[in-house]
C-alpha cells in the first residue's frame, strides 16, 4: 500500500538501477487506500494520467481501477494513515486502459472525501462512482449494439419451457432488447435467452441508438413569477450566474412556486454553460418533475436512480461524463457521477431522512451534495417547506444564506389544519375513522372534490394476536412482528422481508379462527373506507401497491383526471405531488411517528404531517386537514394547527442544546453483530471498555440495539456523542483500534445517524 504519486521515484531505490515509473491505482473494493503499480517498460501507457480508468492484475484476476492521487483537500485529522511503499521489483505492471472517460479530478477528491468522513474504504465509495453497469470495461464507445426479438414465425417443435415463455412475452411486448436486459427483466438468466437464440426462437436485431440527451434551452419557457417569486428567483439566478461555492437555503410553503424558482437557477447554470445535478428523496417523483422540466426547458434531463436498465446507465453515465447530458434528476446515488463540468447542485425536500444511504457506505445525500458542490467550485441550493434542524442551524450560524417564500402560488390560501381528539370522538368498536372524519369524507366527495387519507403503515395489521393464548406473529429473524397483508394473504417482516402465508390457526396454541388483526395498516383503512362508502372510486398508494415510478405516474394522473374520489396512502403521498382537487386531507394518527423515543420524532413527524397537509387545497378551493390524534395538546400537533413551524423549531433546538444533540454536536453510533448473542456481547463490551473520553465526548451504551436481533444477527449498539467543535472521525478511528477486530463479531460504523433501530 503506498500513496506515493506520479513521476515520484520510489524511496530506496538500488543506486544505479532505473527506477519504474509507477502509478496509484485505486481498486473498487474494501481495501484501506490505492496499490502501487508499474508503468509497462513498452512505454504506451507512458502518458496515463491521474482519473484514467485502468485495468490491472490483481491476484489471478484483473480489476478495473482508477489511477489515483491526492492532494492536500482533506482537513489533517480525516487524511488516511499512510501505506508503506512497494518496492520496484515487487510491482506489477498495468495492463491497458479500460475505454472510459477519466474521473474528473473534483469527483475524485470527493471520493477521498466521503470515505474519509464516513470511514469506509475508498474503494468502495469509488465503487459507486463506477457503478455504471456490470460490464463496465466491456462497453462500446461507439457502434451500435445487438438486440434480440421474437423469430416470427417461431421455429417448429421448439422445447416450451415457463422460463422461455416469459422471455419471448417481453421480447414481443417490451420491443428488441439487448440479451441481459432481456434475462434481467424476465427473470431469467442469461442462458435461457442464449438458448431461444440457438434455437432460432430470438432473432438478432441492430438495437436504434441509444437515446441522446437534447440540450434543455433556458429560454424556452420561461415563467411568469409572482410577486414573492420575483426577487428569490432573480438571487437564485445570480447566484448560479456568478458560480463558486455557496450554500443556499430555499424555505418556503408547499405551493409556494419553489420548483420553479429554483428552475431558473438552472435556467442561469446552463446559459453558463455547466452541468446541473438535482437530487429528489423518492425516484417515483421524477415522473412529475421531468414534466415539469420539459414545459420550462423543451427537453428532457437525464435520470438516475437504480432502476435504470444497464445499457441507459451506461449511456448516461458517459454522457455526464462527456457533458452532453446537462442536466440530471436522480437519487442519492447520482452524487457520484463524472460531471464534466458541474455548475449547481440542487437537493429538493433537503429534510427527507430517504436522502440518508443506510447500507453499504452510510452517507447523507444532503451533506454530501454540499461537499460535492464545494469540490466543484459551485452553488448548492437546499429546499424545503420544513427544513432540518441541521439545515436551520447553518442558517442561524451564518454558514448558509436564506431566502424565503411566504405566499401560497396563485393565491390559493393555506388548509385549515384542525385535530380530532379521538378520546372525545372515538370510532365505532373495530373501526379506525372517528365519525367526525368520516361525515367531512362524505361532505367533500358529495361536493365532487377528492379526499385523501394518510396512514404511514403498509399491509392490514402491523401485529397479528391469538385471542386464545396471547401469541403474537413474530419474525423468526428479527426482534419483529409479522406484518399482515391481507390482499396478497401473507404475513410479512418490513425489516427482512421474511413471509409466510397467512396460517388458518395460531402456530402456538393451534386454536382456529383466533388469531386477531391489532391496529391499522393502510389496507385495512381501506377496508373501511369501501364499506363506509361504496360507491366512491378509491386509490391506494403504497410503495407496495405501486411498483416502480411508472405505475405511481399512473396513480397521479388518473387523480388529477378526478377518476379518483378517495386516495389512501402510505408517506409517497405525502412527497411533492400537485393534485388541485384535493380538498379534504385526514391523518388517520397523527400520533404514530412520536413514539419510539427516537431523536427527531418530534421534527420528523411536524415534516411529514405538515407534507401530507401541503396536498390539501391547491388550487381555488380552500383545503382542510384533520388530524386524529389522542393528544391533541402535544406540541407537534399545536405546530401543526398553528401553522408555526418556526416556533416548534425554535423549541426544538432548544432541547438539543444543552446536550450537545445534533446539530449542536456530533454523533456516531457503532452496531456490532453476531452469529451469537455472547459473541455480540463481548465485542460491544470490549468497545465499551476501550471507548474514548474526555471534555465534551460521551459514550452512550453498549446496549442491545432497539431491532436486536435483525435478519439473524444479535445487534448491539453504542453511541459517542461529541461537542460540534470535536471531530468524530479521528476519535472513531483510534477507537476501533484499540479493539482486537476479530471476535467473529462485525462492527459498523454510522457518523451521523439518522435511524437509532
Ligand atoms: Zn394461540
Ligand atoms: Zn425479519
């Protein structure tokens, strides 16, 4: 291992013998840092430059990498520990040059930065900066590539098997498709598809070009602002105009035009001539918000999420690169993308916790565009009708500007937002709606206007009880209750996704006909709302009922054509949709995200509820929302009613303050896992025992983690919480060194929690 840069001769070297030229490459997998490399003594890849990718021998096998290097971006106390040099004769030479564009110098620092700061190997987070499809190395630069479609007529006597069947059903219904994509979305592997091709059944086609990215134009629509709009718009504009790094927060009510404000920022970043990144929580947003970018700009962005078929990916990704896709509307993970040259960095619903990356490298999407937007010498723009704390303290601190929009676009008023106290006004014995709910439902649909409800719980029942022997469905691989859905009749874990069929009798006391559904999930309201009233036309929106972004594209439009009169849904409705006839908003309980004792319960529910409300009343008509709740007198629910979001806020970093919680100081939390209950233990205790202390540096725990056991591991948790002015990093770091790593107990580290499961 050795950081040793281009052109350096290495130390030590055998007075008189002629130094290798060698270079760092970077590999994408968990190793501490880059390896040392040879130069070929042939002298072709004399010319390699920093960025290029590369293949080289690693082992037996030969790896795509990135020759790497580094330079002083990263503050001391995050910089690796350096490797010990290789010497000369122990180098293996590169191999050759791997046909894709080179990692701009800004993306390479900013992998060196994530890892640094989220303590994961650079490998892996280079990992996803080259996630571009699988066969990375092998794609063509130019050319056009091979497609298969169905024989017509297909061979006689061809063997009918239900895997070859569902190949040609999607060759015939989804058009030629190149061979992985065609397996890939069949479900197949790759030799059934290389069998029906054999066999004659698939004929080879020339696929059309992959689609080109038109240049959005800034002048082809543009809006007509309203009076709150104008000014925000026009610092926007300068802002992207000027270029270099800045931090900008937009904060203003759902309604409030920020999406188009927020456009003429890009509309000023591509007149510039550079690159625009917009990040969204939910990919099942993009649908509306391409429209959206269409009508202003008269052509499509670029999108990237983790659905995208490998071929589109690799377009894409080479299109960043080169900078014929200007403008790219994605998930998190489209941070990592080779821009060419990118000019504004955009984080739309910048509080959503979805922004935080929970498997793999942990990161906050959030944070990193900021620093990926530092690396690029460009504006960020955070926006949000209900900041995070973390955001508003930047803001309260000076490091963040501030622009506001107060008014409600096109004069539509804010909904009246009212709680039902559900101990003065209970439901029927059985049923959920409170009859205060369920008379307004019956008002707004007869008036012909749409209503929506919201209960963030997927499935029939979230616990499944016996009333004979008070046995409770549980996962067998997790501190979990089995979730029952009801419609596709099994009983299934939300943590692992373990199921079961739903069983005719309870497993424990073999009692019929006694096991009980215990409180709500989104089907079971539905339920209700179909026997409560039979003839409305009802929606149900859960990341369940509508898989992908197409089908929840779907959803919308047939709701903003009125064929819809009641939605019921989980937290997707509640994102960013524009639905204008909807009038009526009810929060089936309101109180559910408050239990659990977690860190932002508070401030999280305040964001979703006051999300849900910002779907009622759009356009002329007046909305109405109307919590149920049993403690109506909980200040969320008075910020809410109030509409004093500032307030609650204010109060809320109040209570964090003097425990130095985020964002007044810094956390990172350790959850080790085991095979054994005695094996997680004697790690957490070790680190317990080892674990840093001194002014402003707290351990919490260890103690067994809330899910303790998940997918068959026993989980233990600690928690170092540290004064805003300590790094977490370098305490963590020297932490994990003091403890013996090998205890067949695995420890991962999460600097800045968002889940405390
Ligand atoms: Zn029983
Ligand atoms: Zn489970």
């Amino acid at each position: 291992m050795a950081s040793t840069t281009l052109d350096k001769p290495a130390p030590g070297r055998k007075p008189g013998a002629a130094a290798r030229r060698r270079v760092s490459v970077l590999l994408p997998l968990p190793f501490p840092g880059p390896f040392d490399y040879a130069l070929p003594d042939d002298g072709r890849l004399d010319d390699v430059r920093p960025g290029e990718v590369v293949s080289v021998p690693l082992g037996r096998r030969t790896e795509t990498g990135v020759v790497w290097d580094r330079d002083g971006t990263l503050p001391p106390e995050f910089a690796p520990p350096p490797g010990r040099p290789v010497a000369d004769g122990r180098l293996k030479p590169v191999i050759a040059r791997a046909g894709l564009p080179a990692l701009p110098a800004a993306l390479r620092r900013f992998v060196d930065w994530v890892a640094a700061y989220t303590l994961s190997p650079p490998g892996l987070v280079l990992a996803m900066a080259l996630r571009t499809s699988q066969s990375a190395q092998a794609a063509p630069a130019q050319g056009r590539a091979q497609g298969w479609a169905p024989a017509d007529p297909p061979p006689a006597g061809l063997r009918d098997t239900p895997a070859r069947r569902r190949v040609l059903d999607v060759a015939s219904r989804d058009g030629p498709l190149g061979g992985a994509e065609l397996a890939r979305r069949a479900g197949v592997g790759a030799g059934v598809v290389r069998g029906l091709a054999d066999a004659g059944a698939l004929r080879p086609v020339t696929l059309a070009p992959a689609p080109a990215f038109a240049a959005p134009d800034p002048g082809h629509c543009p809006p007509t602002l309203g009076d709150h709009q104008a000014q925000p718009a026009q610092a926007l504009r300068d802002l992207a105009a000027a270029g270099g790094f800045s931090v900008t927060l937009l904060e203003g009510v759902t309604g409030s035009g920020k999406t188009e404000i927020y456009m003429e920022a890009i509309a000023a970043c591509l007149a510039k001539g550079r690159q625009a990144l917009v990040l969204l929580p939910e990919i099942a947003l993009s649908a509306q918000w391409t429209g959206r970018f269409a009508r202003r700009f008269g052509a499509e962005p670029a999108l990237w999420h983790s659905d995208l078929g490998p071929r589109l990916r690799r377009v894409t990704w080479r299109a960043v690169a080169d900078g014929t896709a200007r403008v790219v509307v994605g998930a998190r993970s489209a941070l990592f993308l080779p821009f060419a040259e990118l000019g504004l960095v955009i984080v739309d619903e910048e509080h959503e916790s979805a922004f935080k990356q929970e498997d793999g490298v942990t990161y906050h999407a959030r944070d990193m565009a900021v620093v990926r937007a530092r690396m690029d010498n460009a504006p960020a723009i955070l926006v949000s009708a209900t900041p995070s704390l973390e955001t508003l303290a930047n803001v309260g601190a000076g490091r963040y500007r501030h622009l506001v929009l107060r008014a409600r676009h096109g004069g539509a008023g804010m909904p009246d937002v009212r709680t039902i106290d559900m101990r003065a006004h209970p439901p029927e014995r059985g049923l959920f709606l409170s009859p205060v709910l369920a008379a307004a439902l019956d008002e707004t649909m007869g008036r012909g206007e749409q209503a929506m409800l919201f209960l963030n719980r997927r499935g029939y029942a979230p616990l499944t009880l016996c009333r004979t022997c008070g046995h409770r469905l549980q996962c067998p691989n997790c501190t979990a209750w089995l979730v029952e859905h009801r419609a596709r009749r099994i009983v299934t874990c939300h943590h692992c996704g373990y199921q079961d069929p739903t069983p005719p009798a309870c497993p424990s006391c073999k009692a019929e006909s006694s096991l009980t559904p215990i409180g709500p999930g989104v089907e079971r309201i539905t339920e209700e709302a179909r026997a409560t009233f039979p003839d409305a036309r009802i929606l149900v929106m859960a990341s369940d009922t509508l898989p992908g972004p197409a089908a929840t594209a779907d959803a919308v439009a047939r709701i903003a054509r009125r064929e819809i009169d009641l939605v019921i849904g989980t937290q997707i409705v509640a994102k960013g949709w524009h639905f204008p006839h909807l009038t009526l908003v009810g929060v089936v309980d309101a109180d559910l995200g408050l239990g659990g004792g977690d860190l932002r319960a508070a401030e999280r529910t305040v964001q979703l509820l006051h999300q849900v409300a910002g779907r009622a009343g759009r356009a002329e008509a007046p909305g109405t929302v109307m919590l149920q709740s049993y403690t109506p007198e909980h200040p969320v629910m008075q910020a809410l009613v109030l509409g004093d979001f500032e307030n609650f806020m204010r109060q809320e970093a109040e209570q964090r303050r003097p425990g130095f919680w985020p964002p007044f100081g810094r956390l990172a939390a350790l959850i080790v896992s085991a095979d054994t209950p005695e094996a997680a233990d004697a790690t957490a205790r070790a680190l317990g025992e080892a674990a840093p202390h001194g002014d402003g540096v707290q351990v919490l725990g260890p103690a067994p983690a809330p899910l303790a056991i998940l997918r068959g591991r026993h989980r233990r948790r600690l928690l170092l919480r540290t004064r805003r002015d300590i790094a977490v990093q370098p305490l963590v770091r020297q932490w994990l060194d003091r403890v013996p790593p090998d205890r067949g107990a695995r420890i991962d580290v999460d600097i800045d929690p968002i889940s405390f499961l």
